[in-house]
C-alpha cells in the first residue's frame, strides 16, 4: 500500500466541538469498513486539524480510492498527495 496526505479546506473545523469531530471520525470510518467489505485496501492512519484546514493521513492501493471515501464520506478533498518517504526523527532514518 501506499501512503497519501490529504487536505481539507474547512470553514470553523478548528473551534468545531470535539464532539462535532469525534462523529466526523466515526462516519469517515464507517465508510473505511464498508469499502473494505468490498475488498478495497484502504486505512487512514491519522488526522490533523489546523485552523480552517484538516490534514489526514492514509494508506491505501492508489490515489482513486481516497477520491472514493472522500466521495462516500461526503467531504471535498483540496489536495492528495503520494507520500514519498518518511523520516523518522526518533532514529534520523528515512524508510
């Protein structure tokens, strides 16, 4: 699988309730167990608010199905991107 940053432009998510978020959490991964009953190999691994803008972070097959669970979950992606390395700072060694 491979690793995708994805952004979310979204007006006031960053003084939304944590409620608001937690059920926001809990639809996008109804939606993650529903695609992998169909066989598609899709996780998100975490996600950031920022201010207006939310960043999450998934591994998935390709790029297609992020546009998918972003379609199903009824949220307008800004950007995907294909992680291409990660380093990690613990030991400065990128994998």
């Amino acid at each position: 699988m491979k690793r995708f940053l994805i952004k979310r432009d979204m007006e006031g998510v960053g003084s939304a309730p944590k409620n608001d978020l937690n059920n926001a959490g809990k639809k996008s991964e109804e939606v993650l167990e529903k695609m992998r009953a169909e066989g598609k190999n899709i996780q998100q691994e975490q996600s950031y608010v920022l201010g207006n803008q939310v960043f999450c972070v998934y591994l998935a097959d390709n790029e297609e199905l992020i546009k998918e669970h972003a379609e199903l979950n009824g949220s307008a992606l800004t950007e995907v991107s294909e992680v291409s390395a990660v380093i990690k700072h613990n030991t400065s060694v990128v994998s």
